[in-house]
C-alpha cells in the first residue's frame, strides 16, 4: 500500500534517529538503506505499525503517497547525487527529495536545477541537534518555499524541537540552497562560541591553577542565568567526567586537537567572498586548524616556556560570555544579511531566532534578546556595551600571562573596530595607490583621486 507519508535513506544514527522521531508521533514511516543489514537491525528493535523497513529502492518509493516526500540522509556529496540517480526512474512528476546533511549550498542549488528537469523538487533541509535532537526534537531549517510550506507543516511541527515559546523549531526558509546556507552559518556560530568556551576553560587552569571538576563550577554559573545555553550546560558534564579505568578527569586525558567536517572553514570563505568579518568564526576554524600542529607546538614550547601568575583579576564570567556569544551571533547574523540580499532569500531573522531556541546546539536564552532586536530595530551595540570592561580585565590578564585568546581578541576587535568612525584604511589606501595607482576617494571632496607620490 501506498500510505507511508514520509520516507528515510541512510540508516547512520541520524537517519534512524530521525525515522524513530517521525513514528513516534504516528507519522507512517518507510526506511531504507542501501546496506539492507541496518535496515532489518532498525526494525528489528523499533519497528511497528508506523515504521517499515524495505530492502528493495523501488519497494521504499511504492510505498510512499504521491506526492511523496524522501529524506537522504546520507553523507554529503557525491552520494547524493548517486542516489537522486537510483531514486529517479521510481519516482513520479511532483515529488519530493529533501537532503538532510551537512552539504554545500550552492550543490544544493545546482542540484535544485537539476532534479527540476526531471520535474522533481529537491529541498536542502539544515538540521541541528546531534543524535538526541534528531530522536527527540531537532532545528530544522528547510528551504522550503511558503506555497509548499502546507505538504509539510504537519509532519515537521511535529517532529521539530519547540521554541521558548512552545511553537515548532521549524519555518520555511524560502528555495534553492538557503536551508543549508543557514545551517552552515550555524555551524559557523558554534564553531566560535566553542572556541570561547575552550579559551574561558584555558585560562582558568593555566592562571588559576583550577581542576576541570572546579572549571565545571564556573560554567554551571553562567548556565543558571539569562545567558543559559546548550553549550555552556554541556560543557559542565564534560568537564565533570571521570574516567572510569584512572579517575582523573577525561578531558585532562583527551588529546588536544580539534577535529572540523567544514562548515566553519565554508562559513568563513563566505564572509569573505562577501566583505563581511565574521572574525570570531574566522579565528575560531583556524584555532582548529593550528591545534593539530601538535609537534610543531611541542617543539616550539621548549624553546618558549612560560610561567602563569594569577595577578588576581576578578572578573564577571556571565558578562564575558555573554559578550563573546552575542559578537558570534551578530556577525553570523551580518552574514545571513548579506546573503538573503545577494540570493533574494528575503530570510526573517526574528524566525532564524525563534527555530534557534529549540533543538539545535547553539539554543541559548540569548536569542530571545536578539530576536527583540531584530523586531525592534535595535542595534545590537546596545546589547553588549555594558560588558565591555570585564571583557578588557579578561585579556589583560592573559596577554600578561601570554595565554591566546584568538576567538575572544577578534571579538573584543571587531567591538573596538564597529564602534571606531576613524580607521587607519586611509594609510593604507595612500600605500595602495602609491605601488598600485589604485585611486582614493578623499573626505573633502566627491570623486575619484590618484596621487603621484613621486613628484616632489
């Protein structure tokens, strides 16, 4: 029968987590992976009325309403396109394939392109939360336009994570690849309050001499108050973990290099592409990228060492935070900005606010002050102003203790820098046309200038 309203491909974790969370809610579901050995595993444990598994492509799409609706789930890709091809000769004029991963959002345009000569509408659908929040109630930022918004309200708001509010972590984005390009600067937002995080975490055993159990301590603060997020609450459980075989602290045990699948390193070429200084982001991929120069830095701390002195700086924590979270979400924001005029998105940035507070990594009491701003008209100086001075007691104090802040210095920058009307670019500018001829503009009169320098 053809009464399955939602259909999976990829049975990872994801993709079986996602296809639990639509049966639980009494969404028939069809699963399928191309290794039928996982499918037969997932039924196996949780299959019922509302969840079937099927080892054969063509029986999975039968099984589907027209129009139907097929989640991938599959890694980003060339598989994408190989099983839109297996897809295709089953698949009928109207229907749906919606990506689910991580992928790049202009192969999501071509791809959009693509599957519409075959009379086929392809979604790039962002989806945040990790394994529980892809069981539970994950983000979801589909790039949905509001006319086929009505397929699908139904079985998303109901597998969605709610807001503060209560409402469904879900909004359609518009078409083409915004989906993904917003998930992408999502990424790009966690990558840098991460990186904040590890430098707030770095400080206080190298100039403190604190335990990660005391660290812990620090963070739980920040998650009692209005700054309370997903990340600071995790942070306290990881470094509250024991290792069960030693029983020092796990983390003290974790190699120091950071991993990275992209999303940071594709949201900064973005900016850049764009002129927008989404520097935190930018510093915080890098960071990343520098931790896995391991020997390098071995080799070079026996020629450099150094001693810590706690000169006894007190600082508020919560107001250091919050002003580092708040610069990595309004220069992503910045980004979004930029890429909804380019594109025609016309993205709503109170909705990008509302389907963060639910589900996804980066849900922080936080957004619902940047969603007040954007109603609102504020400028998002006002929000942070106040948080200046521990944010300058905090990098003096590890500048004197030579601890890098690269995340926390570039937002402290970028603070000084939008708040300055007079920068140095008209040196630079003079030093451009000098070797280059490359014009200026001057403060006294309209027009196009070059200089000959060399004439005395």
């Amino acid at each position: 029968m053809s009464d399955n309203q939602i259909g999976i491909i990829g049975l990872a974790v994801m993709g079986a987590n996602l296809a639990r969370n639509f049966a639980s809610r009494n969404i028939k579901t069809a699963v399928y992976n191309r290794t039928f050995q996982r499918t037969e595993e997932l039924i196996n444990n949780h299959g019922n009325e509302f969840l079937n598994g099927y080892e054969k492509i063509e029986d999975f799409v039968n099984s589907l309403a027209k129009p139907r609706k097929i989640i991938l789930m599959v890694k980003a890709g060339a598989a994408i396109d190989q099983v839109i091809e297996e897809l295709k000769p089953f698949l009928s004029e109207g229907d749906y394939v919606i990506d689910g991963g991580n992928s790049f959002y202009e192969d999501t345009e071509k791809r959009v392109k693509k599957c519409k000569e075959y009379g086929l509408n392809f979604i790039g659908m962002g989806i945040s939360g990790g394994e529980e929040g892809a069981l539970k109630g994950p983000s979801l930022m589909p790039g949905i336009t509001k006319e086929d918004w009505p397929k699908f309200e139904n079985i998303l708001d109901q597998i969605a994570a709610k807001d503060f509010q209560g409402q469904a972590c879900v909004t359609p984005l518009g078409y083409g690849g915004v989906g993904h390009y917003v998930k992408m600067v999502h990424n790009g937002i966690e990558y840098a309050i991460m990186q904040m995080i590890a430098e707030i975490y770095d400080y206080h055993r190298k100039v403190k001499g604190l335990d990660a159990g005391q660290i812990a301590e620090i963070f739980e603060k920040i998650n009692q108050s209005e700054n309370q997020s997903f990340l600071s609450e995790i942070t306290v459980q990881v470094l509250r973990r024991k290792d069960i075989e030693s029983g020092k602290f796990l983390v003290d045990l974790i190699l120091d290099r950071a991993s990275q699948k992209g999303t940071g390193g594709w949201t900064s070429i973005e900016a850049i592409k764009n002129g927008i200084p989404t520097t935190t982001i930018m510093e915080a991929t890098m960071s990343r990228s520098l931790s896995f120069l391991k020997n390098e830095r071995n080799n070079f701390s026996k020629i450099i060492g150094r001693t810590f002195n706690d000169d006894e700086a007190s600082v508020d924590w919560n107001q250091i935070y919050r002003f580092g979270s708040s610069i990595a979400f309004i220069q992503g924001f910045e980004l979004l900005k930029e890429a909804s005029k380019e594109h025609n998105w016309d993205l709503d940035f109170v909705e990008v606010c509302r389907i963060w507070q639910g589900g996804c990594i980066i849900r922080t009491k936080m957004l619902i002050e940047l969603q007040e701003m954007f109603k609102k008209g504020q400028k998002w100086v006002e929000l942070i102003q106040n948080n200046l001075e521990e944010v300058k007691k905090f990098i003096l104090s590890s500048t004197q203790n030579e601890i890098a802040l690269p995340a926390f210095s570039a937002a402290y920058n970028y603070f000084l820098s939008m708040t300055d009307k007079d920068h140095p670019a008209n040196l630079i500018q003079g030093l451009r046309d000098y070797f280059g001829a490359h014009t200026f503009e001057r403060i006294d009169k309209e027009g196009i200038f070059h200089e000959n320098w060399l004439n005395e």
